[in-house]
C-alpha cells in the first residue's frame, strides 16, 4: 500500500506493489491436469466493409507433479482480422508461451521460470482523422509495429534451521520494439520519407535475503528480515527519418543508457500476544541516476495492526507510514545541448520523493464473505 511498500520492495514501488501469484504444479495430482480454451468473436466497427471483424483466442496448459517436483507448461494465441479502411494496417496478433518448474527436498527448495509473448499491434491512426482537413492526419500511418518480451526467473530458498530463512533470487527481462514504415504516407506530393523505430533493453534482478524468527518471551514473536538487491537496465535506441528501412538509413538518431540500481534493507516485526503487531524498517538505495554529489536516500517505514475475533468475524485494524523515492530517467543529471534546447547538468539531482500514511479496517466472515476499507494520505514532492 502506497510507500509503505518500498523498504523490502525498492524505489519502484512509489506508489504501491501489486503482488502476483503465479499457478505452480499441484503434487496432489495423480496424473496431468490438462486446460484448454477457445473463444471466437466479433468486434463490431463502425465503417463500411469492417462492421463485424473476426477474432479468435487459444490457451492451452498443462501442470501435475509429484511429492517433490511440480511443474506447469502453456501457451496462448489470439488474432484479430483488418478492422482499419484505407488500406490502414491494422491487422493484431498475439503469441505467448510460459513455463516453470518448483522442486523441494528437505531444507531446499528451488522455483524456475520462463516465459516469452510476441504483440504484433500496428500503429494505427483514426479513420475519423482523414477528414478533418490537416494534411500530416490525411493519411494512415502504415506502420507495423512488433514487440517482444522474454523473462526468465529462478529462486533458491534455504531453511537450515527452524527460525532461520535465506532466499537468493535472479531474474532476467528482455523487451525489443521494431517499427518500420512499409509504405510512403504521401500526404503531400513531398512527403516520401519513411519512419524506421527499434528500441531493445534487458533488465538483471539480483537479490538475496534472510529472515530471523521465534518467540523472543511467552506471548511475543518477532521476525527480522535484511537483504540486498541490485538490477542492471540497458537501453538502446536508433530511429531514423529517411528514404529507405534498410540498408544505410539516414538522419538517424542513436541513444543508449545504463541505469544500475543498489539497495539494502532491514525490516523487522514484533508481535504480541496474538492481537497487536509493530512493524519497522529502514531501506537505503543508491542510483546511476542520482546527481553526484547526493547522498544515498534513506527511506524508513512504519506500521501497527490489532486483530481480534469477535465470533465468527475476525477484524483486523491497521494504520501504516513511510516513505519511498523513484529515480531520475536516465540522463536527467547531464548536460545536453542540441539546436532547439538546452538541459542544464545537475550534479545534485535527487529522487522524487513520495511519503505519507493510511489507514484502514479489514473484516473477515468465515470464509465466504470480507471487506476492506482503506484511507490513504500521500505526498509527492
């Protein structure tokens, strides 16, 4: 919720972190459990020729395991027919393929995990556009566009002892956007140039972490967890404006940047008597992108909550406060002059800073029916 969230989580969870469950094999299974779905469609346009556009979607999965292993293996496709006039290319296709595999055994377990998509979704302009009377509008764009993205992940947990848990996580993340022009626009006589876009980076994730925890008297318990985390983000970029997409292209703009990305953490929870918890933690980062003359960032955080059973209702009351930064885009801090501006360097470029607090009241009935109600109170400067 909101910064409180950016002590274990880091500075890109500013403005709060969403955790995803992803599905893993069920060793309870005695044999694969096979899903398959389809669905055909309609898409309904308004122009003549293109009122009702075929589309089609496929998924496809499979996952089983055993008392060690568990595994869980698909893929999908969907295709969406012209739905543009005007020789527009609005043609969109998508294809995706995922898999992961988790193994435990003793005091040791170990999750993999992969997965790619490849998003044909042409840049596509308004055919309400072509009649408004500005020339550089008249036309459509007749730019295919093709992306990818590729993420790879694994993590090995270790619980040698009882109150003792170290958690060593790598993730890797490619994404790759080509655009190129198949046709001149000719919106005037002129205008025979032709727009070619590509745009690839890889983001590192490297973490590693470990968590204390037991009773520390009759009716108190406390976890204590540290870690490190540190990623790694290329971009490079080249687009060019010119009478060709091939070959030796023209007017051609070349950008790269490296960010890297260095935090420490500690965050620690003591709770008492079954009913009150107190929660506290302290996260420092360090940023390629930070001016050189800033100090490393400390974020600190803060939280209470009492829950109590009242019949079948558990109620849980909770109030939390912190603090989290986000990064300057890359290059921000540097020098840049061209013909039409200037960007001042600035060796004393910090983070965006976002603090504040919120509160709230969660409500369970059995296991059919909750409720939450959450107030939040951020600041951004």
């Amino acid at each position: 919720r909101g910064p409180e969230a950016a002590a274990i989580y880091g500075s890109d969870a500013i403005g709060g972190v969403t955790q995803i469950f992803t599905k893993r094999g069920d060793p309870s299974l005695s044999r694969p459990q096979v899903d398959l779905t389809t669905a055909l469609g309609i898409v309904q346009t308004p122009y003549d020729g293109y009122h009702d556009v075929p589309r089609q979607m496929y998924n496809a999965g499979v996952r089983g395991g055993s008392s060690d292993i568990g595994y869980n293996f698909g893929g999908n496709y969907s295709f969406t027919n012209s739905y543009i006039p005007a020789g527009e290319i609005s043609k969109q296709s998508n294809i995706g393929a995922y898999g992961g595999m988790r193994y435990a055994k003793g005091v040791l377990s170990a999750d993999v995990s992969a997965r790619f998509n490849e998003w044909n979704t042409p840049q596509v302009q308004n055919p309400e556009m072509f009649t408004v009377g500005i020339p550089s509008e008249a036309k459509p764009f007749y730019t295919p566009t093709k992306e990818t993205g590729e993420g790879f992940g694994g993590r090995l947990q270790a619980t040698p002892t009882p109150w003792l848990t170290t958690t060593a996580t790598l993730g890797v993340d490619l994404f790759s956007s080509d655009a190129s022009q198949a046709r001149r626009r000719l919106t005037t006589p002129d205008d025979t140039l032709l727009v070619v876009f590509d745009q690839d980076w890889t983001r590192t994730n490297l973490g590693l972490n470990g968590s204390i925890h037991g009773a520390i008297a009759p009716g108190i318990n406390g976890i204590l967890t540290a870690g490190i985390d540190h990623y790694s983000y290329p971009i490079s970029q080249i687009s060019s404006y010119g009478p060709n997409t091939s070959g030796t292209l023209s007017s051609t703009s070349i950008q790269k940047t490296l960010t890297t990305n260095t935090g420490a953490f500690v965050q620690g929870q003591l709770g008492l008597f079954d009913g009150l918890y107190l929660t506290a933690g302290l996260r420092v980062e360090a940023n390629t992108e930070f001016g050189d003359s800033l100090r490393a960032p400390i974020s600190p955080r803060g939280g209470l909550s009492y829950v109590r059973q009242i019949g079948m209702t558990t109620v849980k009351v909770r109030g939390s406060y912190g603090t989290a930064i986000r990064p300057p885009n890359a290059g921000d801090k540097l020098f840049f002059s061209s013909p039409y501006s200037v960007q001042l360097g600035n060796p004393h470029l910090g983070p965006e800073r976002q603090f504040g607090g919120d509160a709230g009241v969660d409500l369970e009935v059995g296991q059919r029916l909750s409720f939450s109600a959450t107030s939040y109170n951020q600041t951004a400067i």
